[in-house]
C-alpha cells in the first residue's frame, strides 16, 4: 500500500517540491485526513466494477482513495499548475484518467462514453470547490448521464439547503431541484480543522441517489422549476403574492393564479416553504394553460 496523500506532512511535501501557492478564485482547499477521505469513499458503495467521476482532485488526495476502491476513476481539474502533481502523486495508479477542463464546459456524457465504457455503475464522487457547487450539481443532475448517484462534499449551509424537507427554514427551490432528481442526505459532517488551508465554515458529505422515476410527473418541467422559483423569491410572501409578482404578467392574471390555486387544493396564503414536491406538481400544472 502506498503511503497516503492526505497527511498533512505529505501534503506540505507536495506543495513545496512543486512551489504551489493556493488560489483562492479556485476554492481550493486540500483534505488532510485519510480517515475522512475513506469515509467518504466509503458512502458511495465503489466496486471494482464501479466508475467514479471526480471534480477538482487537487493534489490527488481523495482521487488515490478512488483508485484503490472503484475500477477507473475520471477526475476533472481546471488548474494546469496541478497537472503534473498529479501525474506525480498518482503515478502508482494506471485507473486514473485526468481531465484537463472545466467540468462546467465539458463534454462530460462524451467522456463518459469514451474513457468509462462498460462500466454500469458511475457515481460522483467529489470535494467540490464551494464557490461553483450549485452549477456543477445541476449541470451533472440535468444532463441525463447515467449516474447511480453522487458523494459530494459541500458548504455544511448547502447541503442542509439542498437535504431539507418541507417546512423548515432550509427548504428552497434548490431543495426541490435536487430531490426531484434525487434522494438526498447528509451522510457526514466534515470540521474545518481537516483543510488546508482552512475554509471559515464547516463542510458536510452529501449522498445523493438518483431516482428511478422523478417523485412527481409534471407536464412541463421547466415551467415546473420556475414556479418553484417564483414560490421562493421572497420567503415572507404568500404564494399568490410571489406567483403574481414573479410569473410573466402575473398581477394580470390574479384570477387565472386563484384559479389554479384552487385546481392544485393550495391555500393562497400558504408560503412556498410549507408546499411538497407534490403540491408543486399539481400547482405547476394548474398554472401551465395559463402561461404557456
């Protein structure tokens, strides 16, 4: 077995035979714990006949971790200075595919059919950079790749957002986005003190699990994602308040609102935080003649 990457001495090493200095533009923080880089592998259930995409490897950390568990592992990195790091670090591993690209701009489901043919298990598994976790989450989660699912870790405050039910403070339209395509829950709570360098707030381990069938079926999904939207722009609101002030020409069409409001069985005084993945099926619907 090869020594570890994530141990602080190690990773100090790294650093410093490569002159790497951190960019902050990048939300680029290393994990220095093996033990919490096996817990997180372990939460997506890899085999050898598993395939991992990874997002942002750093300086391989989790990426080796990936290697021993999963069958080939497809790691994304946008910062060149990294690159031969990581043909350094994981030189020991001959199942690592290095990306040079921004997954944000990737052909990832190419990629996929290139380097990960034959492989019927694909999670993603990542330490995402904090500032672009929601683009890269919904990009993965509406491109219909076929992913089992996602270990992901994130801001601690995103994923309660993302992993909160109806009526609590953390449910949003971001909550309803992601559960539509997935189950979702917070599998660990990550502490600062196992960066460097140190992020200002705890991390936590998402896992998510796409769903076979969505949990609602809605005519039109964007539309369905929009209302969710208009629901939440202003969370002291009431639905009608926010429906009317958000949907195109909506302080016209109050009535055409009270009417679907109705269909759906939704009070109008209801605030969008207490409504179901359901309830906003049924709403979306009842609105769609009336916007489209």
């Amino acid at each position: 077995m090869h020594k570890d990457i994530a141990t602080p001495i190690r990773t100090q090493e790294i650093l410093k035979k490569y002159g790497f200095s951190f960019k902050k533009s990048l939300g680029q923080n290393f994990l220095i714990d093996p033990n919490i880089l096996r817990n997180i592998v372990g939460h997506a259930d890899l085999t050898k006949d598993s395939a991992a995409i990874e997002v942002g490897p750093g300086i391989g950390a989790l990426t080796e971790h990936l290697a021993r568990e999963a069958g080939k592992v497809m790691s994304f990195e946008i910062d060149q200075r990294l690159l031969p790091v990581l043909e350094d670090t994981l030189s020991p591993y001959d199942n690592v595919k290095i990306v040079h690209s921004d997954v944000l701009k990737a052909d990832v489901k190419g990629l996929i059919d290139s380097e990960l043919a034959g492989f019927k298990d694909i999670m993603v598994v990542a330490n995402l950079p904090y500032y672009v976790t929601t683009p890269i989450l919904m990009k993965l989660l509406t491109e219909n790749l076929p992913l089992r699912g996602f270990v992901v870790m994130m801001q601690k405050e995103v994923a309660d957002r993302i992993s909160a039910k109806p009526g609590t403070k953390a449910y949003g339209s971001l909550s309803i986005a992601v559960q539509y395509y997935c189950t979702a829950e917070v599998a660990m709570i990550v502490p600062k003190t196992v960066f460097m360098p140190q992020p200002n707030v705890d991390s936590a381990v998402l896992k998510l699990i796409r769903h076979e069938e969505p949990p609602v079926t809605v005519i039109d999904e964007e539309f369905f994602f929009s209302v969710t939207r208009a629901a939440f722009a202003q969370r002291r609101k009431t639905l009608l308040n926010n429906l009317q002030s958000q949907l195109p020409n909506g302080k016209a069409k109050k009535e055409e609102i009270l009417r679907a409001l109705e269909q759906a069985d939704v009070e109008p005084s209801r605030r969008g935080e207490t409504l179901s993945i359901a309830e906003f099926g049924a709403l979306a619907d009842a609105l769609h003649p009336y916007f489209n």
